[in-house]
C-alpha cells in the first residue's frame, strides 16, 4: 500500500486506511473541459438565482410564511449542495487534484449526500402543505405554522445528519488493501466501500437503506399525497376551481419531476443494464446540479406571490434610491 497509509490496530484486527484516495472521474471524453466549464456556469448561476430568492424571502415580509419557509430551505439546501460539490470537482479536474486526503473524502461524502437528502425530503415538506392547503382549507392556518414547519424541518436535518453521518462512519471500519481508485467524480459513497478487501454486507445494507431513505420513501410519500389531492378535487363541482387549485401545485411537481426522474433513471439502468461510466457519471452529476439551478426559476416565474414580492423589493429599491437623490444636502451651503 506504500508508506503514506496509516493503518489503525483495533481489537487485535489490523485495519489498513489509506492516507488518500484517487478520483478517476471521466475518462477519454474529447473536450471535456467544456465541459467542467459549462458547470462553473451552472454554479455561478446556482449561488446568484438561490441567493436572489433567498434575498426576497427574507426582505419580503408578505412572505414570511410557513410554505415560503420551505421554499427558504430548499433554495438554502440547493445552495449549500452546489457548493458542497461543484467547487470541488472543478478544483479536482480541472488542475488535475484527484489525490484527495482520506478524510476530506469522507467530509466530501458526507456534505454531498446529506444535501441532496434534504432536497429530497424538503420535498415531501412542500408536498404535506399542499395537502394541508387542499384538503383542509379550513383548518390549514391551525395546523401548518410557523412553529410546526420549523419543528419538521428541524427533526429533518437531525434524522438525517444522523443517518449519513452513521453511514460515513461505518466506512471507518473497512480495511482498503486493493486499489485505491474511486471511480466517481466525487467520494461517493458506493464506489468508496466497494474498495474495501474485507465484509462489506453493513455498508451495502446501508447504502439500500439510504436509497429508500433518500428516493423511495419521499416518492411514495408525494404519491400518496397527490392521491389523496385528486381524490379532494375530484369532489369539486367546479371545474375551473379545480384547475385553479392544481395551478398551485405546478411548481411544486415539477420540482419532484426534475429532481427525482433524473435519480430513478440513473437507479434503473445501474440495476437493470451496464450502463457506461462516463454516462453514469454525466447524468449524475447533472442530477445534483441541474435541479438546484433551475428550482430559485420555477418558483420566481411559477408562482405569484413570488413575482409579486420581487416586484415589490424593486419598487422599494427603487423608490428609495429616489429619496436619495431628491434628499436636500444639509452640509451645502449657497453664498449670497
């Protein structure tokens, strides 16, 4: 293994962890730096249109809701992952630093994995208010509230800081005795304990387990809840009323349809198919970028509220920088 790998002797087994990993990323694709350029842009436009919504959802007072209070999180979570990944994989192939320290990788995962789980589940969030607002008009004020949304969010995070950090951890039990290629563009979680030369039936378990934690589970959870909205709105008499209704749902479907068709494709042709590395690895690192890039649009441009905020914060802007200029100067002074 060469003399930069530590090894750790516990309870009398010898367990062999490499001071680093390699990142093999993509292979043999002409022009790939266009590529790599190409997210750059992504990121740049990621961090101006989140932080952009992030802006007007704090200034805006009209939207300090519990429904934007979701939408808060998500556009920080898809900021927060942007970062968590794209910098570095840049950093990694474009300079050519795919050595990564063994416990940088492991952050890396972690970081990775975990935003994009609260993507996923902040979903399920947005999906239970519009059950709520749909199914119980009446009774929605009572019981999606400020302390309510935040209590969910909050045990959100925890569960799930404590899910992937268990899943990280249990790395720290394989002995890497083999290669020490990570074939990913990133520390992925898979293609990392697959490394491993002793059992790895914990991490395979565990790895299942996230994806029904992480895909499985919010899915049906959104099913079900569109389930039980057509099921209300199917008692509607009004067919204009229903189309009203559902409008406010748009935003929030195509959210779930671009975050988790691109997951379920990717999934299905891993599981059913060999399916090329550099594909697999294209697609996924356009699943956990394109979506957070596109989120901070749909809802500027798909919903009213929002639009009507920012018209507002224009306004305000504006109109305070006119008081500037017509503010009477109290340090000028005309001589006679």
């Amino acid at each position: 293994m060469g003399a930069e790998d530590k090894t750790t002797t516990i309870f009398n087994n010898t367990f062999v962890r490499p001071a680093k990993f390699y990142l093999s990323g993509f292979s043999n694709i002409p022009h790939i730096r266009y590529f790599y350029i190409f997210l750059c842009f992504i990121y740049i436009m990621t961090v101006l249109g989140n932080g952009f919504l992030l802006s007007v959802i704090w200034l805006v007072k009209t939207l300090h809701t519990p429904k934007y209070m979701i939408v808060f999180n998500m556009a920080l979570t898809d900021l927060c992952g942007s970062t968590a990944l794209i910098p570095k994989l840049l950093d990694t192939f474009l300079f050519d630093r795919r050595y990564i320290i063994y416990e940088a990788c492991l952050s890396y995962m972690f970081f990775v994995i975990f935003f994009a789980s609260v993507q996923s589940w902040t979903l399920v969030t947005m999906a239970y208010d519009r059950l709520i607002a749909i199914c119980f008009p009446l009774r929605y004020h009572n019981i999606v509230t400020e302390q309510s949304i935040t209590a969910i969010l909050l045990f959100v995070w925890i569960f799930l800081v404590s899910v992937i950090a268990t899943m990280v951890g249990l790395i720290n039990r394989l002995s890497f005795c083999r290669s020490l290629v990570v074939n990913s563009f990133f520390c992925d979680h898979g293609p990392v304990y697959r490394l491993a030369c002793n059992d790895i039936t914990l991490n395979y378990n565990v790895a299942f387990a996230l994806v029904a934690i992480l895909i499985i589970i919010p899915l049906i959870f959104i099913i079900a809840t569109y389930v039980c909205i057509f099921i209300a709105l199917s008692r509607t008499t009004s067919r204009e009323e229903r189309l009203r209704t559902l409008k406010t749902c748009t935003s929030h479907l195509i959210l779930v349809v671009m975050f988790f068709l691109p997951i379920g494709i990717t999934n299905i042709a891993v599981m059913a198919s060999y399916i090329d590395p550099n594909a697999r690895m294209i697609n996924s690192t356009l699943t956990h970028t394109i979506p957070a890039l596109l989120d901070p649009i749909v809802y500027a441009l798909k919903t009213e509220e929002v639009m009507n905020a920012i018209k507002k914060l224009c306004k305000r802007i504006y109109l305070n920088r006119m008081k500037a200029k017509t503010r009477p100067c109290n340090h000028c002074y005309i001589k006679s």
